[in-house]
C-alpha cells in the first residue's frame, strides 16, 4: 500500500499462462457483501479492462510472460466505477485469478473507507 490509497504489484510470470478462473470476496464489517466466481475473467468487462491496463493480456484471455510492475489506483478506480460515492467502514477483500496450472494474482486487500476531510 503506497499513500493509503493506493497498492503496487510486481508480477513475474515464468510462461504464458491463460487465465482460467477467478474469485472475488468482498466484506463490510465482517458482513458478506459481494461473492462473484467467474469461470473467464475476460467474460466481465470490468476485469478484462483492469487486466489490459496493468499486463499483456490477449483477447483469449492469455497472460504474456514477462515482468510486470503496477500500480493500482484504489481513489482513482473508486472515483471512475462508483463516481465518487463511497460505502464507508471496514472492508476486506479477497481475489484470486488462476490458470490451469497455479494461481497467477492472490489478494487480501483490507480498506478503512472514510469521508475525506474538509479544511
């Protein structure tokens, strides 16, 4: 986490790998919020994009390899996706994108979500 708002990846993939599933767990206060398991990843538009933006990724859905150092914008993705309204409180999240063979990204990612500060 870099400035609390937002997080950097380094990425070594040894071989191309196709991405083949992926999870998303997402909780407030302990509280389920949003469970989404995906058979493709690049099947949901938002994902996809993300994917394309951060590494080389083809329309099959297929991870170059190669090194990959990113940085993800937690207010920037915030502002883009839920135009700035924000669900305060504790979350946690937790993704998984995998190949047939092992996991390419793994998260657990916990945010304390509060009002900016007016001066």
């Amino acid at each position: 986490m870099k400035n609390n708002l937002s997080l950097t990846y380094e990425l070594d993939l040894k071989r191309d790998i196709t991405l083949s599933g992926g999870k998303i767990e997402g909780s407030c206060e302990g509280k389920p919020f949003v469970k989404y398991q995906m058979k493709n990843p690049c099947d949901n538009l938002f994902i996809k994009s993300l994917f394309k933006t951060f590494v080389n990724i083809s329309d099959s859905c297929m991870v170059a390899k190669g090194q990959y150092k990113f940085l993800v914008d937690v207010e920037n993705i915030s502002q883009k996706y839920y135009n700035g309204v924000y669900f305060f409180g504790n979350w946690t999240y937790k993704s998984v994108f995998y190949g047939n063979s092992c996991n390419v990204i793994c998260n657990v990612i916990e945010l304390i979500i509060t009002p900016k500060k007016k001066y």
